[in-house]
C-alpha cells in the first residue's frame, strides 16, 4: 500500500472495522472470517493506519502546521444506578478505554504507555 494514491473511502472502511475488531474482543481470524475479510489485508490495513498515524502525531511536533484533529468524546453514564459516573477514550490503536469517578491518574497513564508501546 506503500507509494500507492490514498483511496480516503477505502481507509474510512478499514478505520471502522479495525475499530469494530477492536471492540468485538474476537481474534483477528475469527473476525475476519465472520465478515468475509482477508487476514492479510486486514493485517496490512492495521499496519498502514498505525504509521499515518504515527506520522500525523509527529509531524504535530515537527513545527509543521497540521491540520486540527479533533476526537470524539462520548460521556457514558456509567452508573445505570449501581456506580460512579465514567468516561471513555478511544485509543488510537483502537482500544476503548473506560474510566470511572476516582481512578487513579498513574494507572491510566501506566495503560496508555502500555498501548503506546504494544507491538501491533
């Protein structure tokens, strides 16, 4: 995909089910079978969206002037009557992450370094 015109339709395509992968908790087989996706293209979709990325949160830093990236919010009420209220971050890689009234500052920054540095 290296050298190749972006195909934006195709990568907002990816973006969702590398998203919806990441939620469902199946393995990557498993998934893609169930949604009739080649692994290596499911593979090689998850390793090209991690360097754009990678690429775009660099370049924030380089003196270039980005465009502004918003991300979603979403507040949870997480009580449903039997807790504190949460929120929930999606994680670039994916991952959704939900934390609750009183969660202690270096526990979310400890599982953040940890995405931060997961093999992919």
């Amino acid at each position: 995909m290296a050298g190749q015109r972006r195909d934006l339709r195709r990568e907002r395509f990816w973006r969702r089910e590398l998203k919806a992968w990441a939620r469902s908790g199946e393995s990557i087989r498993s998934f893609c079978t169930a949604r009739g996706l080649r692994e290596s293209a499911f593979h090689a979709w998850r390793r090209t969206i991690t360097q754009r990325d990678d690429e775009r949160v660099a370049g924030q830093g380089s003196g270039r002037h980005p465009s502004p990236s918003f991300i979603p919010v979403t507040v949870v009420d997480g009580r449903n009557g039997h807790g504190p209220p949460a929120i929930e971050i999606e994680h670039r890689s994916g991952a959704v992450i939900r934390i609750s009234a009183g969660t202690e500052r270096d526990l979310l920054v400890t599982v953040l370094a940890a995405l931060d540095g997961a093999a992919c």
